[in-house]
C-alpha cells in the first residue's frame, strides 16, 4: 500500500469512529513530554481526534481518550509518565477511559515491557513511525475492546496529509525532516526516531504558502539536524523533487523567504558541523530569517566532544561563533550544554566555563547527563557523582545568570520589532511578544494588536 493509499485508509477509519461516537459529546486530553517535534506530533494527533469528533479539555478527569505524547531524552520523562499512568488507573476504573501512549518512549523495549507488565489496562501503545494509524488503532481499541501495540523498528515513512490542529493562530512549527544520523554518545534519538529523512521541497513550501494564507506571520523549521536537510538524499542518490530552487537547507531559507506575508522564520534544532557558509550567507541575507541562531556546544573541551561523538573541537566551535559574528548583522546565540558527561574533570568543565564566558550566549539550555538504556555513554565508565553533577551546574547557572543583565541592557534604547502574541500569563491587563532575538516584551496596548507586528522602544 502506497502512501496516498494509507492516509486515504486512516480517514475511513476515521469515519468509522465518527459513525460509533455519534450524538455523543465526547472529549479528548493531549499531554506532551518533550520538544518541539513532540509538539508538532501532538497537533497531528489533535487534529484527527477533532475530525472523529472529539473536543479537546485540558481537564483529564472529563476527558474520554487520553493520550500520552513521550519523550526519552531525560530520565525524569520515564519517572513522569509512571506517575502519570498511576493517576490515570482510577479514571479507567471508574468511567472506561482509552488511554493511548505514543511518542519516543515507545520504541524503547524496556519501556513498553513494563507498561504491559505493570500497566496492563492501558489501552494502546504506538510509535514515533506508526503515528499516522492512530485512527484505526483507536477504532479497533473501541470496537474490538483489544489492547493495540503498533511499533517497528525501521525508519518509518514520511506521511504527508494528516489533519493538524494548531496550538496558535499567529506561530506554527513545520517538520522538514525526521530522524538523525549523528549518534551523539549520550543521545537516544537516533534509536527511536530512525536515520534521517527529508519531506519533499513541494510539500513544504506549499504547507507554509497554506499557513500564510491563514495568516500566520511565524514559522519554526522543525528537525532533529536541520540544517542537513536533503544532505543524506544528495549523499545517496536518492531522489527529491526539486522545487523552487529548494535543493539544501540554505535553498529552503531563501525559497520561504519569499512567501507573502511569513514575517518571521526560525529554526530548531541544527548542529555546528552542517553550518556550512551557504546557510551562513542565507541567514545573513534574509530578512526574514530571525538573527537569534541556536548553537548547540554541549561541551567546551575537545576531548568530551570527542567523547560525546560531536565532530568538532573547541577551537573549531570558537572559529564558527566568530565567523558567524563577522557575516551576520546583529548576531545573537542561543545554546545547549550537558553537565557531568561520563569522565568529565574539572579542568574539562572550565573548559566549558571559559566558552559560556566568551560568547555571551543570549540563552542557555543547562542538563544534568542523565544515562540512557542503549546509548554508548550508559556503558561508559567513570560516570560522575550525583552531587559533583549538581556542584557543576550551579556554577554553570550562576555565570549564565551573571550575564543576563548584561546582555539584556543591550536593549535598552533601541526599537525592536516584536509579534504580538497575546496577553500576558501574569497580568490580563498587559500583552506580551518577542523580539527577533526572543526577548520577551510586556505592554500596554490594545487587543487588536495580537496578532500583528509592531515596533517598540525597550526602556
């Protein structure tokens, strides 16, 4: 069965629940673990339980499907999810609840063995490659009354097609790729999510023109090496239509560029390696192109990177900051670092102090290494206390945060273009945007403002 084929399959299944759920008003709950594919995932799924019917509550206890969205990056995610499905045992016993768990997670063995043997009445458990039969996987769940498991192991299919239900009206996050082929020793995506695909250039452009005609003004690029995208099918000889000139990353940049009204495009999440000058050049030349750009560091000692299989040195990463500086008008960096990597001494972590001190990073994602069941780094020796993890990351902290205000004194006095996102979460009375460079800005203003953008003096 070819792709069109499938997805024309799902929304007969969908149909079909929509036939067994009828005059009933029935509500759905969507908790989502992870990032931001994660995120664009769960809108997938949100869209088809809304085109079988259901309404979405943010209230579990009203809810009648509940589904888990996962992620396994963090140890912690796996000690959520158990607490999670604790909770929810009593609203099975009680009101028959479907509970559904996809998601990263699900494609660690270890993970899905003790939900069956711990949690045996949830009721469907599916994979990050098997997404798009969530709707027959829900019909045989209430028809057949059946537990569905529905993960493999190889790279799944792009699906394109499915229905999606957007958290926002004003930004939207579009995947162009899935999968990775980096294999950092700490990281267990690539073992979840598969080898890296690429969508087609056709479909992504002509999802963003659809956005843009909605009147989104944002959109996020969403893989888990974007700036490789379409590198493994140029590398293999496989085929990609080539479209508007869209044959790399830096291609793509330019081609939604010229999309009317997108006023903004980010992207998350690259690697330092594919920031080839190409991409550089497309960055500094468009516009449109936010100037904040996410540089994951993840260490600042050679040697940890080698260790951590990044492909890149301290220097090299220093050389590339500079680089980028020097090409692009107001540069600004966001970063990622993982604290407490197996071996890791003192003098390799300063190493890491001395890098935060010298870039200046806009932001700073800080984690604890947190062992994951599969990874080279899990079978490392010399994995580091605990308490000398924690010693190291509030150091870490503590310099990041004694920037801040510098950095943010920056802005003071300058006009900053911001999107108007709504109001503020702490003041009904206030609104809230963000700069290009993701500050956030509170006002004072009008209703009719949300939604556009607008150009502020920061005092």
């Amino acid at each position: 069965m070819n792709k069109a084929e499938e997805i024309k399959k799902q929304k007969q299944y969908i149909q079909k629940i929509i036939e067994i759920n009828q005059n009933q008003a029935l509500k759905y709950s969507v908790l989502t673990m992870g990032c931001q594919l994660n995120e664009n995932d769960s809108e997938k799924l949100c869209g088809m339980l809304e085109q079988m019917g259901y309404e979405r509550t943010e209230n579990q206890k009203e809810a009648d499907v509940v589904l888990l969205n996962t992620c396994c990056v963090r140890e912690n995610a796996e000690d959520r999810l158990f607490g999670k499905l604790g909770e929810l045992k009593r609203l099975k016993e009680e009101k028959g609840i479907i509970i559904a768990i996809g998601g990263c997670m699900m494609q660690e063995k270890h993970i899905t063995d003790k939900i069956k043997e711990s949690y045996p009445f949830v009721d469907i458990l599916f994979g990050t490659h098997t997404l798009h039969k969530f709707p027959q996987n829900l019909y045989q769940a209430l028809k057949e009354k059946k537990k569905q498991e529905d993960i493999i192991d190889i790279e799944g299919e792009i699906y394109e097609g499915l229905p999606i239900k957007r958290s926002s009206k004003i930004k939207a996050s579009v995947t162009i790729m899935n999968g990775c082929n980096n294999f950092c020793s700490y990281c267990i995506v690539p073992y979840v999510r598969g080898r890296e695909r690429s969508r087609q250039p056709k479909d992504i452009i002509d999802e963003i023109k659809d956005l843009a005609k909605q009147g989104y003004q944002e959109i996020t690029l969403l893989g888990q090496n974007v700036n490789s995208y379409l590198r493994v099918e140029k590398e293999k000889g496989l085929e990609f239509e080539p479209y508007e000139g869209v044959n790399s990353f830096a291609t793509l940049l330019k081609a939604i560029h010229k999309i009317e009204g997108i006023e903004r495009i980010r992207f998350v999440s690259p690697h330092p390696k594919d920031f080839t000058d190409d991409v550089i050049d497309a960055i500094a030349t468009c516009d449109k192109v936010c100037k904040l750009v996410h540089l994951p560091l993840q260490s600042g000692n050679t040697k940890v990177l080698k260790e951590m299989n990044r492909k890149y040195t301290k220097e090299q990463y220093l050389a590339l900051v500079e680089k980028m500086q020097k090409r692009i008008p107001n540069l600004t960096l966001s970063t990622d670092i993982i604290v407490g990597f197996p071996g890791e001494t003192e003098e390799e972590f300063e190493d890491t102090l001395d890098v935060v001190g010298k870039v200046k990073f806009e932001q700073v994602y800080m984690f604890l290494y947190s062992r994951r069941v599969g990874t080279p780094g899990d079978k490392m020796e010399n994995q580091i206390p605990e308490e000398k993890k924690h010693n190291r990351f509030n150091r870490l902290k503590a310099l990041v945060e004694s920037q801040i205000q510098e950095n943010n004194q920056k802005y003071v006095g300058t006009i900053q273009k911001v999107l108007v996102e709504g109001e503020s979460k702490n003041n009904k009375d206030l609104l809230t945007g963000r700069t290009d460079s993701n500050k956030v800005v509170i006002f004072e203003g009008s209703k009719e403002l949300i939604g556009t953008m607008q150009y502020f003096r920061i005092v």
